[in-house]
C-alpha cells in the first residue's frame, strides 16, 4: 500500500477490511466525525496527510465536536490520520490532552481559498498513537 497519496475513501477501505468489519460512513458531509464501528465503539474522524511530521495537528473544535458526539452515542472518539509513514490513531479520551495554542490557519480546506484566520490547535505525537500500520521499510 503506498500511503503517501492515500485518499480518506482509501483510508475507510483498508480500516473496514484490516480493523472494523462494521465500519460505517457518515450519512453527511458535513458531519462531526467520518465513520463509525459500533461492534468496536469506534467514532472516528479521518485525516489523510501527504507529508509524515511527528506531531500531526489536530484543531481543539474537531477534538470537542469528536469527544462530545461520540460520548453522547456510548462511543470512543477516535483521530485516524494516514502520512507516508504509517496509519496512527488517537484515542482522544484517553489521559492525554495536547497542549493548546492559537495559530494562523487556513479559513478552509478548499485550495482556491486563501484567506487564515486564528485557530486553537493542538499536537498528536505519533509516538502516543496506535499504530495501525507501517511500511515494512520503516
């Protein structure tokens, strides 16, 4: 599998066939989280990255949207993030809560749009995720 250009429909597939038979997406796109694993207690949002970093960001909004939404379901939240090194996956109610600070971002994700405003992210370590997979070359 070549992570490195992994698309998010790519990520779902290979979680669905290696780690949650029951994995479900979410019915909108504009949703809270990406897919869900009742048989696993799995509310998940997936990210694919193109560039592997140490620390993979992650925005407080989507880590209290995730936390909140999957808590009121009887679920765990779950980060999946994909980079050219691995699959890592976060369990976000677990001990650890990253330090967060306010950075400039972009607006959004679509690349026409330019513009940055002021975020609260945070930080994953890779080294405290799960590791889902890894190249054998690593």
């Amino acid at each position: 599998m070549e992570l490195g250009t992994l698309q998010e429909a790519q990520l779902f597939e290979y979680l669905k066939t290696y780690h949650y038979n029951d994995l479900m997406k979410s019915g909108n796109t504009y949703d809270t989280f990406d897919c869900v694993s009742q048989k696993a207690g799995v509310y998940a949002e997936l990210k694919c990255r193109r560039t592997h970093y140490p620390d993979l960001l992650i925005e407080k909004s989507k880590w209290d949207n995730l936390v909140l939404h999957a808590h009121s379901q009887d679920l765990d939240a779950w980060y999946i993030n994909s980079t050219p090194d691995g699959i890592y996956a976060f369990h976000l109610q677990s001990e650890f809560e990253p330090e967060w600070s306010e950075r400039l971002m972009p607006a959004t994700t679509e690349f026409g749009n330019r513009s940055k405003i002021g975020k609260i992210v945070g930080f994953l370590p890779t080294s405290l995720g799960k590791v889902l997979y890894a190249p054998l070359s690593l």
